[in-house]
C-alpha cells in the first residue's frame, strides 16, 4: 500500500518552508534524517570532494515501495503527516516533503531501495527534477541515495561553495549531532576514502560522545539525569573545572532533534553559576523528552530552533537537572589526614605519613619565616604610605580617603618608593639573627631603575634632554609622581601635581603586552611545549583553525592538525603562562570561526588581543608593590598608551580641587 502521498494545497501552505538547498551539508543533514526516520539502525555517509561531487548515504531502514519512488521526489509529497492538524504533534524528524524534491532540482540524484516485503528492489535516477531511469533491482533491504554533482545546473550558485576541506568539515559537524542525537544508531563517516567516524551504536551516550569528541572531552563530564514537570532530561554536562571559553560546545536536542535554544542555554548556565569562573561556559550534550505537542518545530526553515509552549517548565528541568548532578558528582571530597605519632629514636622526632620531622628545626623555620614577613611588610607599608601622605582605606567596595589636616611637602610630592624586598631576600636576612650572626651593613635590594640625583626641575625617570617633550606631553606624565597604594587590588593610586590618578592595572598591562606584540610580528617569540596540549574543537572551529595555521604562528603559536576535530598545540607565546595557553587558544578558535570573513590584520589583532588579556595581570589579584611601581614607570614612559586593546579608558583623573570640595576646604 502506498505511503507517500501528496498533501492538500492548505496543508502544504502551513507547513512550507521554501527550502533552499544551501550547500552539501544541508544535503546530508535531510537525507540522514530520513534515515532515522525509516527506523534505520546501522547508516553510513560518504563523500568526495567536500560532498560537491559525491555523496553517497545507505542505511538499512524499511525502505520504500516502488509506487512510492516516483512521488517520493515531488514537492510537499510526504509519509510522516497527513493533515494540518498533524503538525501539531509531530515526532519525527522530517514532515514538510520538500528536501528531496529540493536536492534532485540541483543536481543528479540516484536511489536504490528495497522494502522487507518486495522481492526486488528499484533504481531510479532522476536529474534536475525529471525522471532518467526507473528499473527493477537486486538489493538489500533498506535505501542508497546518491548526489552527484550538486548545482551542475545552477554555475552561480556552485561558485559560492567554499573549499572541499571546509565543506566537508561541515557536513562531519551534523553528522557528529545526529550521532550525538541518536547513540542507539551506528554512524559510519567516510570521507574522501577514509573512515572518519564509526560510533557503537549501544545504545550509550557516553560512547557516543567518546566516538565524536574523544577521551580527553568525554572525561570531563559528569552524568544528568532528572525529570520535573513531565520534560525528562539526560545526558553530561562539563565539570567546573572543564569549563570553556566560549558556547561552541554546548549540545542540546529536544525530542531528538538538535536545536539552538536561549532557554536552556541560559538554565544551564544559571545552574553552574558560581561554579563556573567568570568568562568560563560549561559544556554540555543534552537531550530533553517532552510532550510533542509542547514544542512547535516549524518555526525555522532548518528546524534549527523551536517554540515552547510554556518555556518554564523547560527551563527548569534542565536547570534543576544540571544543579543535582553538581551537587553529586562534583561535591568536595573530605580529606582525612594521617596522624602524627612519635618516633623514638630521638623526643624531637616525629613522623607524619611516612615523613621524618625535626620539631628544632621547625620551631627555627617558623622564626625565620615570620621575620621575613615582617621585614617585607614593614618595607610594604613603607611603600604605600611614606610620611605625612593621607591613607585611603578599603571598607568592603568602598574607597575612603580621610584628610590628616596636613600639607604635602615638595619632598613628598616627590617621593619614589625603592622595591620592598622579595620573601626570599627577606628570609635570607632574618635567618643569620635567628642563628646569633649579624646581618650585613648594606641593602641588597635593588631600585627597580636607575634613578638620576634629585633635581626639582626633572626627577624620576626624566633626563635633560628629554624635559622639554615631557612638559608638552599629557598632565599625567609628570616629571614629580607619588604612588600612594592600591585599591580593591584593581586600582593603583598615583598623585601627580595637583590630580589624584587612578589606573586599572589590568587594561594598562594588557595594551603594553599588545605593544610588545605589535613589535614582534615579524619575529614573534615562542617557547616550544615539552608536551604537546591535544585540543578537541567542534567541527566549524576546527575547520577554521586549520585554516589559519600561517596566522596562528606569526602570534607565536605552533598548531599541528591531529585529525578527527583535534589539534596538538605544539608551541606558545613566551608570554603565556602554560595554565593559560590552553585557554587563551580556545577563545582564539571562537574568534576565528566568528571572524572567517575577516581580513587578515583584524583576526591577527583579535588573537593579539586574546593573548595580552590572558597573560596580563588580572583585576583582583595581589601584586607587590615594586610589581606596581614598575608597571606605573613603563606607562609613564609610553605617553601614548591611553586605552587598552578593547578600547576601555586605562587611568582616570580626579583633580584636587574636587576632592578638596568632597571635604569643604573650598566652596566651588
């Protein structure tokens, strides 16, 4: 009996999309829900060429009767929905009838089907939408369609195809989701002769995820499991410490159908929050069940996003989902520690864990370490706040200036503060006074510069020669400063003249890294990994970076493609810690698959950008002050430095007939 039947014109009319084969992955993404649709368990895609020239899916589905064939190939001819009143619970993946009339209009189609009750089956082949052959066949049971030579008929469309590498990666990205989608399914990718993915199809999606994004990812993930509201959800969602620096990797499906949703990428993000670092997103492949007649799948010609009829019992099931699974599979462990027990062979002898401790020793440790800290803390302080200077307090996130009622002198105004010893100078000069030994009659701690004599008309880092430019330049490059401290561990003070300056150490570290790579661009300098760092990307991320290895290695990166969506990062900037390489190296992949269209110079400015964010000093950190003064004295010698490289102002000024107003010294 036959199946396919064609839909009424109001039906059509409902349902119509005006799809437009795009390109081959939208080819393979129709064909391969089919596919699913025919109940298909074992189904295998290969391709030549990107997919442009060949592309070839089997599967051992149901297949289709031979009356069917014909009509099969006609617009809004269907077998999933019958009447308008279908799309309102629709559960499979395909129902408009449009794809296959779509793809045989621009190019050269071929099928070859059988079903379990037909003794032969049919080979039909059909190019630009009319019929060439229609036999009878020997076949198995199932269906084999393949595309030969798409838009050979339409030469302007074909020219805007991009190369067969990107292509291809594009149509390994949907099959990668369909797998993801369907790990009860075994998908076999070939292309261009080469096996590219074979999944279990067990059934699991863990081997599902192990076979598309490999053992690094996968181990990264903890299970979901939780139902609320009759909307079941299940799948893994990323550990905090696995989280990533951009959304590529966040996977979810309703009812099977991977789909883009604001709703649940916000419940997921809203569930890991402050578990997550600022600037981190969790990664995640989630599937959630729900009533079919809840969620309305024909509001996108890609069925690419859907409508909710309630979004909120969506929203938190899966915030609920992914909280639950934080709270038992990433609780904190209880660390029990081993006791202590004498060792007898001497009354100062203990062991802990298997490790001998002098107690003498110790007790001489502790007294070492403690002076140390004093000796650096008084010469911090020292720093901060020399004589008679007002002292800015911090109460919670709050700066407080109080006024001592006394004037700064010409010498405070011009005060430098020397470097405060290292923790390790200062232990070295408190232990000969624990030992009974004096310590030595002169400092050895350095100026951070060589400072010339104290002249009033150019102190600090100004020579002669170069006053005159000095006293034209900006008002806060002056020849007399005074670093007064830091605030919020953020914000560093400096008087100059008569302003008071803030500077954000942040932004101004992060436009002097970016100088220093701007100056090295044609020689950047790199520092080769002892080990090389795998990093699993999705498909469109991958295809870009592979494209850009020339760019990546002029900012000093060194990338090999490992193939399977992984590249090794062989070597980084010398300026990257290697905590931060990984990191920085994934948000550079975002910005490249953003930005393909991009010229050039803009994407070596975004990677430029990336790096000097990630290795500069960050907001909220402690940070001596000789690190501080150092950074003011490099600023103070780059007038030109104003903004970092994302255009947010580096220093702020507050004049000191504005603050003298705050405490009524004057009246306007």
């Amino acid at each position: 009996m036959s199946k396919v039947k064609l839909l009424d014109k109001h039906t059509a009319e409902l349902i119509a999309a005006g799809e437009v084969v795009e390109r081959p992955s939208s080819v393979v993404k129709e064909l391969v829900e089919n596919c699913i649709d025919a109940g298909a368990n074992v189904i295998t895609v290969e391709i030549k060429h990107g997919g442009s020239s060949y592309i070839r899916v089997t599967d051992n589905g149901e297949g289709i009767s031979s009356e069917d064939v014909p009509t099969a190939f006609l617009r809004h001819a269907t077998s999933k929905i019958r009447v308008g009143t279908d799309l309102d619970s629709i559960s499979t993946l395909g129902f408009r009838g449009e794809a296959l009339a779509s793809i045989c209009a621009v190019s050269k189609m071929e099928l070859i089907t059988r079903t379990a009750e037909s003794e032969c089956g049919v080979h039909y082949v059909i190019e630009g939408s009319d019929e060439v052959v229609n036999e009878e066949i020997g076949c198995a049971v199932g269906t084999t369609i393949i595309v030969r030579e798409m838009f050979y008929n339409t030469p302007a469309r074909r020219k805007f195809l991009k190369s067969d590498k990107t292509e291809g990666n594009a149509i390994a990205a949907v099959i990668d989701r369909v797998a993801l989608s369907h790990p009860e399914i075994s998908f076999r990718f070939v292309r261009e002769g080469k096996e590219a993915l074979l999944t279990p199809g067990d059934g699991k999606l863990r081997s599902a995820i192990h076979a598309v994004y490999g053992r690094e990812f996968t181990s990264g993930l903890i299970p979901v499991k939780y139902g609320y509201n009759n909307v079941s959800v299940e799948g893994f969602v990323s550990k905090p410490v696995n989280s990533r620096p951009n959304r590529a990797m966040q996977i979810f499906f309703i009812n099977g159908r991977y789909v883009r949703s604001n709703t649940m990428q916000r419940a997921l993000e809203e569930a890991c929050k402050g578990a997550v670092m600022i600037g981190k997103y969790p990664a995640c492949v989630l599937g959630i069940s729900l009533d079919c007649s809840a969620v309305d799948v024909n509001v996108h010609p890609a069925k690419l996003e859907v409508r909710f009829t309630d979004e909120r019992p969506v929203y938190e099931a899966v915030y609920f989902a992914v909280k639950s699974s934080l709270a038992e599979f990433d609780a904190p462990r209880d660390v029990e520690l081993p006791p202590v027990r004498r060792v007898s062979t001497s009354p100062n002898m203990h062991e802990y864990s298997g490790v001998q401790i002098d107690l003498n020793q110790t007790v001489r440790s502790e007294a070492i370490r403690n002076r140390a800290e004093h000796a650096q803390a008084q010469s911090a302080q020292s720093q901060r706040f020399p004589p008679s200077a007002p002292i800015p307090a911090e109460a919670g996130d709050k700066l407080i200036v109080s006024d001592p009622g006394a004037a700064f002198s010409a010498q405070d105004a011009g005060f430098i503060p020397p470097v405060p010893p290292t923790y390790e100078q200062a232990v070295r000069a408190a232990e000969p006074e624990i030992h009974g030994t004096l310590p030595p009659e002169k400092s050895e701690y350095p100026l951070p510069v060589e400072m010339p004599p104290d002249e009033p008309e150019h102190t600090g880092q100004t020579s002669p020669e170069n006053i005159e430019e000095i006293q034209k330049a900006d008002s806060f490059i002056m020849p007399q400063y005074n670093i007064v401290g830091e605030i919020f561990n953020t914000y560093i003070l400096v008087e100059s003249g008569g302003e008071l300056i803030l500077i954000d150490k942040h932004a101004a570290h992060e436009r002097l890294i970016y100088e220093r790579l701007l100056k090295q661009k044609e020689n950047p300098d790199s520092q080769m990994l002892l080990s090389p760092i795998p990093i699993t990307l999705d498909k469109n991320q991958y295809d870009a970076v592979t494209q850009s290895f020339e760019l990546l290695a002029s900012a000093g990166f060194e990338v090999e493609d490992f193939g399977m969506g992984t590249v090794l990062l062989r070597s980084v900037p010398t300026i990257l810690s290697g905590d931060d390489a990984e990191g920085a190296f994934l948000e550079i992949a975002g910005q490249l698959r953003a930005g393909q269209s991009s010229v050039t110079t803009e994407r070596i400015d975004w990677i430029y950008h990336t790096i000097a964010c990630k290795s500069a000093v960050k907001g909220g950190d402690r940070n001596l002050p000789g690190e501080l003064a150092e950074l003011v004295l490099t600023l103070i010698n780059n007038p030109d430095v104003r903004y970092c490289p994302h255009g947010r102002p580096i220093f702020v000024s507050l004049k000191q007939r504005e603050i003298e107003k705050y405490f009524g010294r004057i009246q306007s």
